[in-house]
C-alpha cells in the first residue's frame, strides 16, 4: 500500500476527499466532530510538505442546491477543529471554482461546496469527476465512510490522477485494521457479532468462518439459534425463517473449526421498555410473556474469559438492548472486557454502526485500539467485499 510518508506535496495542490458529513443540532452546530479531527492528520501532512488542500465532501442527502445542506454553516465549526484558516468556494467545479482554486498558496486549504448538490456525484458521472480533477495535480482519498460507494469524487475521480493518488493516513488505519482482524492478525482471532438480526449479518458471519478461531454470536440475533436449536425463547426477537440457516451456521464452524459461543442465560424483561420488570432465565428456557433483551451474568461471564484469551478481537453489534440503561449491562461488560484485554496486548476493533455508538456513549473509544469511521463500508469489508474506494487507488 502506498502511504502518504513515502510522498512529498511541496507546491502541489491536493484533493482530498474527506467524510465531513457530520451531525447537527438544530442550531447547526456540530455534534460530533470524529470525521473532521479524522481527517487532520492527512491535511496536516500536505500542509507541512508545503502543499496546499482543496477539501471536497458531502453533507446529507441534498437534491439538488439546498441552502440548509450547504458547507457554509460549519466552515468556522471545521476551522476550529482542524485548526487552520479555510477559504470556502461557493462552487464545487467550474471557472469560479477553478480560479479561487489557481489563487491557492501552498500552506492554505480551500474547502469546495457540497458534492451532492450535483446529481453527477453519486451516479458517479465521469465528466464531473473531470472536473474536479481539473482543480488540483494530486488526489487523495482520506473518506472511509464513503469507500463503498463508487461516486464520482470518491472513485471514479482517482482514473484522472494515475500517478498521483493515495490513500489518506485514516483511510490507511481502517484497510489496516480490518486486514488485522482478517488476515495479519495474532492469534486466537475472536468475532463478537451481537445485534438484532441474523439476516443482516449473514454475509459476515460466513465471511468470517474461514478467519476466526472464535465466534461469538450475542445480542438478539442468537434468539433465531437458541430456537433453532430447540429451547423455548417467550417472547424474544427472531426470524423463524432462519432457523435452518442458523443450524447450518453451526455445522460450517464445526467443520471449519471455529468455536462458536453462544448466550446461556438471558435477561428478559416483561415488556419492551426499560421498565420493565426484569427476571434471569435460562436462555433455551424463557416463559411466554418474557422477552431476552440483554447477556445474564453466567454469559457476561464466560464471554469475559473467551475476549481475554483472545489477541485480535473484532466487535460489531451489541449484546443487548443497550438504547435501555436497564438492559445495557451485557454490552457494557463486553466493552469493559475487550478494553482489559487490550490493556494485555490484544488488538481490537470496533466497527460498524451500533457496536460504535456503543462504545462512544459509555466513554470507551480510548480503551479499545481502533474505532472505525465508516458503518456500511466496515460492513461490506468484513463481508469480504473490495470496495470500490479503495480498488481505485490500487489499479
Ligand atoms: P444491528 O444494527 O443489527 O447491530 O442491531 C443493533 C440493535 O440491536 C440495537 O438497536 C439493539 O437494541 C438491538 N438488540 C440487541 N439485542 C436485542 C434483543 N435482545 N432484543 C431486541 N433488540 C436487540
């Protein structure tokens, strides 16, 4: 992989496509700023080479030019973080934008209007990836959050920079931290998959039979096994039209050698609430009018053991109702075990929607060793997938 170290930018103009695409409250104030600070070290190394940056995102889901999506309400929030002056040009491509673009000192950052007020941007249309070719000598793709997707700015723009285009230092942690967990990992490599269903991790779990030694299957996803294998589950969420996949799940990793760890005993609540009354069963074992909603403490307990002993540990997806402090114990126990075990060495990585706002809520994105930027891109990686991001910079 051809890293930003072995390059130097001094008088070069940069494009870089960044994730931008950040939260707001209805003041538009930012309110989380992971994806700018996550894109500083790229822009900071351009800069200090005595290049300059020409900075291109989206920013929601604009049809069309729509003021209240325009980047203009967070240049000052993006300024602060990143801790430079940002020139903005109103134009994403065009003279206008050429210009402010020429005028550009090396040193200085220019931010370029919401890709997505052009429709071209996620047909991925070849002459507006062109376009924005046309404004810099070097691309650089730093946005993970996007990388499955083969937009103009975050694929199809890299054919107009043969020589010249690499993978931003965040976009290289993330290739580096899921070929870890896939491939160059320590081993005993562990997957911990929670969640709620089994249909929307299918693909991953059979992607990643073939790479782990264990397999932990949590949250409300291992209702549809604990069923298929013939307990009685109340209440509990399950997909009866998966019983049989599951089966076969278990006998690949017997057959693969895989050690599959599954829930033993339940919290269940009465309702789906967080007040609702709260009782242990086994989990092959819960009344009708009880639901299983978070990990008991036999199943926190044993899972301890197996994330200790493990020295590359993936988690994705919750071990529980974790939006309920009530049933949040489970996933906050997991949490506490991979931070321990990455405390004795292990590698871990948590990625992939839930299992990410997860560990930001209970403060543990320090613990762990990687917390990835990008959701559905993660997902499609641990499904086995080359996204198309990345293939672009590769060819
Ligand atoms: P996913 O997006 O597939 O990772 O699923 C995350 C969601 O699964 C979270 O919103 C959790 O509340 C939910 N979840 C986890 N465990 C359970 C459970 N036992 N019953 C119902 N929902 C659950």
């Amino acid at each position: 992989m051809r890293t930003l170290d072995t390059v130097n930018f001094s008088n070069k103009k940069v494009l870089i496509r960044v994730d931008f695409n950040v939260p707001l409250d209805e003041n538009k104030r930012v309110t989380d700023h992971t994806r700018i600070k996550a894109a500083k070290p790229t822009i900071d190394k351009v800069l200090a080479d005595g290049g300059s940056c020409l900075l291109m995102t989206h920013f929601g889901r604009p049809k069309g030019v729509d003021d209240k999506l325009s980047l203009r309400h967070i240049v000052s929030e993006i300024q602060k973080v990143l801790g430079v002056d940002i020139q903005f040009s109103k134009h994403t491509i065009g003279p206008e934008a050429q210009a402010q673009a020429r005028s550009l000192q090396p040193g200085q950052v220019m931010l370029l209007e919401n890709l997505r007020f052009y429709d071209e941007e996620t047909k991925g249309d070849e002459q507006f990836a062109n376009a924005l070719s046309t404004l810099a000598d070097c691309y650089i793709n730093d946005a993970f959050g996007t990388a499955h997707r083969a937009h103009a700015s975050t694929t199809i723009v890299a054919q107009f920079f043969p020589k010249e285009k690499y993978f931003g230092y965040l976009l290289a942690q993330e290739i580096d931290a899921i070929d870890r967990v896939m491939s160059t990992g320590e081993k005993p490599v562990l997957a911990v998959l929670g969640g709620a269903k089994v249909s929307s991790k299918i693909t991953i779990i059979e992607n990643i039979l073939d790479k782990v030694d264990h397999l932990i299957i949590g949250g409300g996803m291992s209702f549809t096994f604990a069923k298929a294998k013939g307990g009685q589950i109340g209440n509990s969420i399950c997909e009866d039209d998966k019983l049989e996949l599951a089966l076969s799940i278990l006998r690949s990793a017997k057959e693969k050698g895989v050690q599959i760890h599954l829930p033993t005993d339940v919290v269940a609540g009465d309702q789906f609430s967080n007040e609702a009354n709260q009782q242990i069963f086994p989990i092959d074992q819960i009344p009708d009018g009880w639901e299983g909603m978070d990990a008991g403490p036999e199943t926190v307990a044993a899972f301890r053991e197996v994330v200790l002993q493990s020295k590359t540990i993936l988690w994705n997806g919750p071990l529980g109702v974790f939006e309920f402090s009530h049933f949040s114990q489970g996933t906050i126990a997991l949490g506490e075990a991979i931070s321990a075990s990455t405390k004795n060495g292990a590698f871990s990585l948590v990625g992939g929607g839930d299992s990410v706002a997860a560990v930001k809520q209970f403060n543990m994105e320090n613990e762990v060793s990687y917390v990835s930027t990008g959701g559905g891109a993660m997902l499609e990686s641990l499904e086995g997938k080359t996204l198309p991001g990345i293939a672009a910079i590769l060819v």
